[in-house]
C-alpha cells in the first residue's frame, strides 16, 4: 500500500479539525486545553484509507500565534488540503498559509470548502474561483475544490475522491539521498520507551540503518519502526513513522531535532540560501537582518548575511547567508521560511542550498554564481563556478552535497569534462592545462639560470607559481610527471629531456673533472674535501650525484650532509668485508678504525650499506649479508 502526508491548513474556527474527524474518525485536539478553548494548540495526526493508499492528515493549528508549530507540520508532506469556511471566506491566515506553503515548494492542493450547508450556492462558487485564483498566484497547479460540510456530511465523498487523485499523482521527494526524519513529537511508553515521530524524507529507513540524532551526535539504536499503528521491517521516504529507541532518554531529544543516517549530515552555524520573493512580498530583506529561520521542525533566531547588498533588481531572488548562534542541521535543497522580525506577520522564505557553508571572504560574486548552479541542478555548473571560485579545483563531496547526488552518479556526470583524482578532488580540465604550462614554463626558467643543475626543488618550482592552489599543482606535478614530459631525480624534478651534460661548455667540464677528482682524493679522510657554499660547486656535485659517480650522505644525528665518490664508498664495502667476513659482527668504532675515518662519516656510509643490503644491523654491531658479500 502507497503512503501519502498531507497538512490541513486554513484560518483558525474554519472547520479544519472537525472535518479531519468527519474524514477519519480521529480527533485530532487531544490535548484538555485544546478541548476547553476548542482551539488547535499543537500539530494533530489522522489517517484514512483511500483506493489509491493510505492518506496522513496532520492537522495544523489556525491562529496566528502558533504559526512555528504550523510550519512544522509543513515538514516532509507533498501537498496541502487547504480548509476555507463558506461563510468567512478568504481570511488573512488562509493567505498566510497558502503563502507558506508555497515557500516551502509546495505545488499541489485541495481545497474544502467547509460549512457549504450553510451558505448560498452562488458564496460557494464565488469562494472556489477566489482561492483557486489565490493558489494558481503561489504557483499551485489548478487544484480540485470541493464544497462540503462535516456535521451533515454532504461533499465529503466528492473530497475524498479529489484525495484519492491527489494520492495517485504524488511522488515522493527526490532529496535527500540519506534516511532523515525530522522529528515532531517524544514521548515515553511504559514498558515501550522512547518514541519520536515524524515524516521520512530521504532513503528507506530500517531498524538495522546506523543512526544518530542531530544536532549533537546523538548516538541512537532503533528497535522498531510503526506506520500507522503497524509494526514494518522498513519504511519508504514520504511516509509517517514511529521509531521505539533503545536505551534513549527522551528528554535529551525533542522536537526540531533530526533523526538521521551516521555520517551523512553535518550539523553547521551557516547556511547558504537562496530568497524567493512571494506575490506580495514585502520589502528586500536587508542586510544583518534578524530573523526566525524554520526547516524542518526546527526554529532558530539566526542573521541574514547578504552576498549582493545593492542588487540592481530588488524584486529578484536574494543570496544569503544564515548565521546561527548554535549548531543546526539541514539537506542541501531543503526549503527555508524566515519570520522578519522587523516585518510584524510578514515572512519570507526559500531554499537551502548549503547546509554546510563557509565564510567567503571577498568571494562573494563567485560565490553567487556557485549559489545560482546549484539552484539549477546543473552538476557540471555547479562543479565550474566551484572550480572558478577556489582557483580551478573543487572537492567532489561539496559537489555531491550541493547536486543532491550519490558519489558514483555525481562522478558519471562530471566525466569527461572534469578530471578526478583518488583524493576526491575535482579539476577543471582548462585550470589544469593553464597550471600544467606554467609549471613547465617555470621549470624552463629555472633550467635556463641554472643549466648544470640536473633538478630543482619541487617548493622552488612551486614558490615561482603565485595564486595556484597547491592541490592543482601538485596534480599537475603528477600528470606532467605520467606524460613524460617532466620526471623525478632524486629529490627534484626536471624536464625529462634536460641534459646538464651536453649544455656544459669546456670550462664545466674542466671543472666537473675537477671537482671529481678532488672527491676521489679526498677518499674517506675528514676535512680533505667537502663541497663549498658556491651555487657553481653545488650544481656539480648534484650533476655527479645525479649521474651516479657520487654519493650524498647525510648524518642526521649532526644534521649535515656529506659527500664522497661511489668508487670510494665501493672500495669501503670491499675492505670491511675482507675484514669482517660474514657472518662476522662488527661495531660503527671497529668499522672507522678499518676504515681509518671519523665518526661524523662512518655513520651514514654504513646505515647507506643498511639501505642497499650489503650489510644487516643487529643491535650495535653489523655483518655482511653473504649473498651480497664480493
């Protein structure tokens, strides 16, 4: 069986709750004060069975002072059954209402004209074309309108057939992605415990799913799930459930609060939004403004921080940011009312689009833009104005949480256009062309100073590069790296086809033999030869390492760096091991007296022996591996 939900709007004493009751049987005022003032208090909860599924009336309270609750039984439910007395007509909360619920992105509606028995037939025509005009105004699709009477009963089966239609044409709502139950009502049952209720929006719910409660981290075990007084092994997004905990205390969570997938929502003091003027909207909201921001079931005094404060249209949807004094969670694509504290009855509303948001600095336009791809729906535009505004790279998660898509659809719809890399980053393909040719060119520059110098550092490279994030870079790094036209040596990084050797006048290469020379003399005796502070020194010793006829140690214990050639550190193996033939132990002293050197370079040379296998260490002492001895 389908499940549908549904709230009961209309201005208070217009008949909502007595025609729930003529409806379902129910009724909805449980509560003793609402019995003696006979007034709507609280939000009401009914059902009825209809050909097409099960039908779930919340009744919400009439009169202006509990609109907070009324918007909250908005939470979760696809359509409206707006409630107009026949005698009273159009009255100031059914317009309120009616503009409520459009700010929460509400399309379909039926309307009852209640007390239809009471009224001539030509006030009942008059009201149908009067409120069908009104919610066509808001955006409605033309709703069916039935006249009726709950105490006679007459219309009520014609209502419920416009019901019935109404069931057979709702779809659930497609966000979020995850279980998340906004929760309007706890309460304890002896013997039972702990109860929340609400409307599922999201994924299927079951009592297996890992939950939590939010905000606040609220660790939860469900032991069962109800739909309508009947105990399910799961529960469908768009239907009302009760969720029995195991081991909650009811006093730590109330309504406002949300049940919801671990992991998959994040409490934040920032919302990113996007303020849709009504019909009879008043003045553009201004910035700082403080207002009462309701989603869901929750409300919170929060100030609204403009992103364009001198919009060349005021009369166009505003970009915001809400700022909260506490935590608060929401789903990107969640709808927003604001009561304008400066507006006595006026409210604004709107859409969600960050729940998660950040401060932009002066990144305000490109934030808007972000702001308008992300009210579109468009994946790849949200992934371009997200790239342009960070520097031409985006994280894929904010991509999926702003597009309201699983990671793998997200990933589908930005290939080929986008690169994406294991880390979860998201690159626009020009912003990575654009860093690729200035690595390379900087990379040039450098080889052209330095010529003799087989590599350069990568924070060289990178410190010559000014505004490019580092994420892009170093992806660029790699991919110039994988294409061959750039490639690691030693620490460093090159252009593949540099060679220091065939750019070396005759006066390097002079040098170079030299400088080599001068290495091969020094042997392992201390203080004969260790490299200058000259740039030119430098650059030759590296080109020695870097071609293999020279090694540069380093004792880290004195943090300093050594040199000597690869035929001494060879002829250094050969006569420790014809001095401790393996598997004969010696120590570091044993190996710089055999060595006739000091400690600052016997150190490295043998933990060097350690790294190439030659030699294995056993506490204090050494021995050659026999494999690798001769």
């Amino acid at each position: 069986m389908s499940h549908a939900v549904i709230t009961v709007l209309g201005h208070v004493d217009h008949g909502k709750t007595s025609l729930v009751k003529a409806l379902t049987g129910t009724d909805t005022d449980t509560q003793p004060e609402e019995k003696r003032r006979r007034l709507t208090l609280s939000l009401g909860f009914a059902r009825c069975d209809l050909p097409s599924g099960r039908l779930n009336l919340i009744d919400a309270p009439g009169h202006v002072d509990f609109l907070q609750t009324t918007i909250a039984g908005l939470s979760g439910v696809q359509a409206i059954l707006l409630v107009v007395s026949a005698i009273d007509g159009l009255q100031e909360q059914t317009k309120q209402h009616i503009e409520i619920a459009h700010f929460m992105g509400l399309k379909h509606a039926v309307v009852a004209i209640t007390k239809a028995d009471r009224a001539q037939p030509d006030q009942c025509q008059t009201l149908r074309q009067e409120t069908s005009g009104l919610l066509r105004s808001y955006g409605f699709e033309s709703p069916s309108v039935c006249a009726c009477s709950a105490l006679s009963g007459d219309g009520l089966d014609t209502l419920k057939a416009a019901l019935d239609h109404l069931v057979f044409n709702l779809k659930p709502p497609e966000r979020p992605i995850e279980p998340y139950l906004p929760i309007d009502r706890v309460f304890s049952q002896r013997g039972v415990g702990t109860i929340i209720t609400g409307t599922l929006l999201g994924g299927a719910l079951s009592p297996s799913r890992a939950c939590q409660v939010e905000p606040g981290a609220i660790p939860v075990s469900l032991r069962r799930l109800q739909v309508n007084g009947e105990e399910v092994a799961q529960v469908a997004p768009g239907a009302r459930v009760a969720v029995n905990l195991r081991n909650s205390a009811s006093g730590a969570l109330s309504r406002g609060s949300v049940l919801c997938a671990v992991g998959a929502f994040a409490p934040s003091k920032r919302f990113d939004i996007r303020i849709k003027p009504g019909p009879e909207a008043p003045a553009p909201m201004q910035h700082m403004e403080h207002v009462v921001a309701l989603h869901g079931t929750q409300n919170s005094s929060a100030r609204v921080k403009l992103y364009d404060l001198h919009p060349s249209d005021p009369t166009l949807p505003q970009y915001a940011q809400l700022l909260f004094q506490k935590p608060q969670i929401a789903y990107a694509g969640q709808p927003v009312i604001l009561l304008r504290q400066g507006h006595t009855g006026r409210l604004a509303g709107g859409q969600i689009l960050d729940p998660v948001a950040r401060d932009q600095g002066r990144r305000k336009a490109r934030q808007i833009a972000v702001l308008e791809a992300t009210h579109s729906g468009d994946v790849s535009g949200i992934a371009k104005a997200l790239t342009e505004r960070d520097g031409g790279y985006a994280r894929l998660d904010d991509v999926v949480r702003l597009a309201g898509l699983d990671g793998p659809a997200c990933r589908q719809a930005l290939m080929p256009t986008f690169v994406l890399d294991d880390a979860g980053n998201v690159f626009d393909g020009s912003s990575l062309d654009l860093a690729r040719t200035s690595y390379l060119q900087q990379l040039d520059a450098l080889h052209a100073i330095w010529p003799l110098r087989p590599a350069h550092a990568l924070t060289m490279i990178r410190s010559r590069i000014q505004d490019t994030p580092a994420v892009l870079l170093t992806h660029a790094e790699a991919s110039l790296i994988a294409s061959g036209d750039i490639e690691r040596r030693g620490d460093g990084l090159a252009r593949s086809d540099h060679d220091p050797f065939r750019l070396m006048s005759p006066g390097d290469q002079e040098n170079l033999t030299r400088t080599e020379a001068h290495l091969l003399d020094a042997a392992l005796q201390p203080g004969q030869y260790e490299p200058s502070r000259r740039i030119a020194d430098e650059d030759l010793i590296d080109l020695l390492v870097w071609s293999g006829r020279a090694l540069r140690l380093y004792n880290h214990a004195l943090r300093q760096s050594l040199v000597v050639h690869c035929q001494t550190a060879r002829d250094a193996a050969t006569d420790l091991a014809n001095k401790f033939p393996a598997p004969t132990q010696f120590t570091t002293s044993e190996a710089r007296h055999a060595l006739g050197t000091n400690r600052k370079l016997v150190v490295p040379l043998l933990e060097y022996f350690d790294r190439k296998g030659l030699t294995t260490r056993q506490g204090n002492a050494r021995y050659f591996n026999i494999e690798t001895q001769g």
